[in-house]
C-alpha cells in the first residue's frame, strides 16, 4: 500500500518518467554501411590482431567502404586511455 506522499507524487512521477523516455529514446534510422565515414580503433593484442585483422580489413572495405580501421597494441589490460578519449598508441596501424 503506497504512503500519502507516494499517492500525491504518483502522476508527477508517472508524467516526469514518460518524458524522460521520450528524451532517452532513440530516433530508428537505418544505419547506410556504404555512407559510414567513421575511424575505429581495435585495441588488441597481437595473437587477435594476427588472426582477426585480415578477414576484418577485407570485409570492412567491401562493405562500409569509408570505414577506417586502427589497430593499436593492447600489452595490458588498462582501458583508462580509452575511457578518457586520450591517445591509446603513439604509432597504430591504420587500414583503408
């Protein structure tokens, strides 16, 4: 059984949660591969890079072909370069 203050604030609650879904919620857009002009870096380490980057590169450049790839040496576990959108490797490889 709700409080009194529970009951009083309910619509309130009720109306300031729809609009924040409202603002959250994202617009559904098909997301054009061919149009994709975006630079991502792959953090890895070299056994992954080995084995992953050539059929990734291939396939990247087939179908988002504006797609650029950098492969950055991961020797640690540490993402905090990541998180902090600072320089994760001073030399990546980068692919087109």
């Amino acid at each position: 059984m709700p409080t009194p203050y529970a009951t009083d604030i309910r619509e309130h609650v009720h109306t300031r949660t729809r609009d924040v879904r409202a603002v959250l919620r994202t617009q559904h857009r098909e997301l054009d591969l061919k149009t994709l002009d975006r630079i991502f870096v792959l953090r890895a380490n070299e056994a992954f890079l080995n084995i992953v980057s050539a059929p990734l590169v291939t396939a990247i450049q087939k179908e988002a072909p504006r797609v650029r790839l950098q492969f950055a040496p991961k020797p640690d576990n540490d993402a905090l370069p990541l998180r902090e959108g600072g320089s994760i490797c001073t030399d990546p490889i980068t692919s087109r």
